[in-house]
C-alpha cells in the first residue's frame, strides 16, 4: 500500500506541511524559499562605475516560491530571506562594452551596506575584449529579514552594456 509522509512544521501559522515524500519517494518543501531571475534585454550603455556599485538590472522572473524576490520599477532586484539558515546565491552577468576597463566586478551586497561586501565579489579583466561573463557564486547565512541585492562596478569605462540572459538565482539549503 502507497503512502505520503509528511512533517508539519510546529511554527508555521497556516499548518502548511514542511516537508512531504510522495509514493515515488520525491521530497517536496514548498515552504523552502527560492528564486531565479534574469535580464531578457540588452541594456542601453551605462556607466556601471559608482565605487559603491550599481544595481544590475533584471526584467523576468522565472519563478519565486516563497515571494523572496522582487524585482522594483527601475529592474532593481532585491531578494529578503523569510528564513534564517544558510543560502546559495548564483549570479551571472554577462557584459559588453566595456574594452577600455581595467577591470569589471559583481558584488552580492548585504543589507545595503556598500562596505565590507568583498567577501561576495567577483572581479575579472577584460582584456581588450568586447565580452565578459562573470559569475558569482555565494553560500551566504542570512537572518530573516535579511536582503541581497546584486551589484556591478567597472573601473573607468562608462559605456558598458549588460547583455540579456544575465541571471540570479538562489535558494535556502535544507
């Protein structure tokens, strides 16, 4: 005889099940927040070099479980966890444009705090050339309430674009 187990989660206001294993034996958590996003459009040339970083936009969601992104009305992405606990974060940002930098860099910033954010960054020389991808990987614990807002910074070159099919994405680790 077939069965499903299911664990209630005690705190969980609307005694929604936590945790729940299907016949086939596939574990569902729908209370597990996690997201992906990402840019379906070239943007217009820009200049990315505020030392604090600039918002990196993104028009599309692909799916939000658990409403832990929102995406603004100027494209700026802000994902708030609902749960404290320890958080892989996958940012890719493809780039053009942008031949006279020394330099290009993605950040995950914490809370808004424009210091203290180099753990999360990833920085990359283009080299002359016309295109650069960089990704950002991040496991990141974040308390409730926390937010994350992905960032780029390019040295000296102010007419860099940000190519579509730029990504974030990120889930809570069970």
């Amino acid at each position: 005889m077939a069965s499903i187990l299911k664990f209630n989660q005690a705190q969980h206001t609307n005694s929604t099940d936590a945790m729940s294993i299907d016949t086939g034996g596939r574990v569902q958590m729908p209370a597990n927040p996690k997201f992906s996003i990402y840019l379906s459009t070239i943007t217009a040339s820009t200049n990315f070099t505020a030392a604090a970083g600039v918002d990196i936009p993104f028009d599309t969601i692909d799916f939000n479980v658990g409403s832990c992104i929102a995406i603004s009305g100027s494209d700026v992405a802000t994902f708030t966890a609902s749960v404290t606990g320890y958080y892989q974060f996958n940012l890719l940002v493809g780039t053009d444009s942008m031949e006279s930098a020394p330099w290009v860099s993605t950040y995950l910033v914490i809370d808004g705090a424009a210091t203290g954010n180099i753990t999360y960054r990833n920085i990359e020389d283009p080299e002359s050339g016309s295109y650069l991808t960089l990704s950002s990987p991040a496991f990141i614990y974040l308390t409730a309430g926390q937010t994350v807002n992905p960032k780029l910074n390019v040295s000296t070159d102010t007419s860099g674009r940000i190519r579509h099919g730029t990504r974030f994405s990120g889930f809570l680790v069970p």
